[in-house]
C-alpha cells in the first residue's frame, strides 16, 4: 500500500504518517506518546508497526514528542544535522545533510531544505516503485528550489496556514504576526495555492494542512483552493484535532505493514 495520513496538524502538534509498500515513515511527532498511540490507533497502527521517525526541524509541534515514542519502540530517528544540534529534545540518531538523499529500506528519501526560522529545517520528498509522496509545512516562503523539488507528486501534504487578513486582525502579538508572515515563518492560503498552481496535475491529490485554528477558517480555505479542484484530483484537509483519514494512491488499507490487521480500524474515535 501506499498513501499519506495526518495524526494531526497545526501549531500544537504535527505528526505525518507515510506508507510506501513495506515501509510505515512517521514524519515528525508533536504529540505525547500516549496522544500518538492513540492516533495511531486510529490509522490501524502501533507505534512498533514503524519503521523509522523523519524529523523535519526542532520546534516543538514537530519534535516534542519524537525521543519518547522512538524510545519506547526502538524506532531509528532521521533528521538534519542542524535539527540534532539543538539541544531541547535530546534527539539522536542517524543525521543527513539537508541536500542529500539517502534510502530506508526501498524507499528514497529526498530532504529538501526550507526557509524557516529553525537549524537547517528540511522537509520531504519520498519515492518508490515510481510514487512521490510530498510533505510540505512550515516555510515562509516558496523557492524555485522548493517548486522544483515537490513538482510530481501524486501526494503532497501542502501548508496552509494562516489567511493575511485573519492574522493581521487577529489576537497574536505583532512580533509573532511579523514572524509568521516573513520569509522565515509559514505559507498563507495565498503562497501554498501560488505553489500549488505550479505543481497542479489532474492526477495529484492534496492534503492541505498545519491550518491555524487562530488566523484560518475553513471558508477562507476553501475560496482559495476551490478553484484548483478542477485541476488536480482531490483536496483533503487535514485537522488538529483528528488529522486525516488514509489518503491512498495505490493499493488499500488492508495492505498496511502492520503487525495486527484491522487494529482499532473499527472502534476509531474522532477527536481522540
Ligand atoms: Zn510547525
Ligand atoms: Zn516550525
């Protein structure tokens, strides 16, 4: 099987889930262990049904909750060396540069450097049997590096976070509002629909995610990206709260490499 799932998506707590054929990537984990176990559940898995953690950058909706849950299940951790560097979430493992490639099991995992205010923040693009998965959050910008690099895909989780108008009005500080909207902060509706013009194909579905409960809303969303419905084949949202469901390019569920089939499948709770 191969397909994408969110965990759960948005500043206070990201965790991305990727299956290709006999590989389950957990990207980054801002969650507790117990809230992963349980979201997780969700999606049919256990947290020692993966293979290996890929952690995009240090902030703490990304990695808080990576050493635990790597710990508990003897899961390999992969992540920058600029993210190892920082000392706030003792990680340890195996460190790539942000430029260069390298394999799990028979999956290529392509790093691909970003602007954001982190220690050498990168984010993913995988590949195998000649499916690309993208995961594409937290940058302030996009770069004809980045355009390159995610143009492809069949699956690309794409940023969305915040709506101009909301965070300039909004309740935040205006240091954070200026952080958010640099170069170095993240993607308004605006930006990620402006790449998502770049790389739209008929055949590619979209997971739009790390949407601000704060500075976006559901509408604003929608009036950006509707009109891209026509040109690509599906547009997902993925939530803080409960993530996505599995988003499959090839195969089914019952294809996951997981230990026990069906587990929790059915008994799933929302909001969990
Ligand atoms: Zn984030
Ligand atoms: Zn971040």
């Amino acid at each position: 099987m191969i397909g994408i799932a969110s965990l759960g998506s948005g500043s206070r707590g990201n965790a991305t889930l990727v299956c290709m054929e006999d590989e389950l990537l957990l990207i980054d984990c801002g969650f507790t262990v117990k809230q992963a176990e349980a979201r997780l559940a969700r999606l049919g898995v256990r947290g020692g049904d993966i293979s290996a953690i890929l952690v995009t950058h240090e902030h703490s909706d990304h990695a808080s909750g990576v050493a635990a849950l790597a710990h508990k299940y003897a899961l390999p951790i992969y992540a920058s060396h600029g993210t190892y560097s920082r000392p706030q979430h003792a990680l340890f493992g195996s460190a790539f540069d942000g430029d260069v490639a390298f394999e799990i099991g028979d999956v290529h995992v392509n790093p691909v450097r970003v602007p954001h205010d982190a220690s050498e923040p990168t984010q993913f693009v995988l590949r195998c049997d000649g499916v690309q998965i993208g995961v594409l959050s937290d940058l302030g910008c996009v770069t004809p590096h980045v355009t390159r690099q995610f143009s492809g895909c069949d699956l690309l989780m794409l940023e969305a976070n915040h709506d101009v108008e909301m965070l300039q009005n909004g309740k935040y500080p205006p240091a954070l509002k200026r952080r958010i909207r640099s170069d170095l902060g993240h993607l308004s509706n605006e930006q990620a629909a402006s790449l998502l013009a770049a790389v739209a194909d008929p055949a590619l579905n979209v997971l739009i995610g790390h949407v601000s409960e704060e500075n976006n809303s559901v509408e604003r969303i929608e009036a950006v990206f509707d009109p891209y419905r026509a040109r690509v084949a599906s547009i997902e949202l993925a939530t803080q709260s409960y993530g996505s469901g599995w988003i499959v390019q090839r195969g089914s569920v019952e294809e996951l490499p997981v230990a026990q089939q069906g587990f929790a499948l059915q008994t799933a709770q929302p909001n969990c």
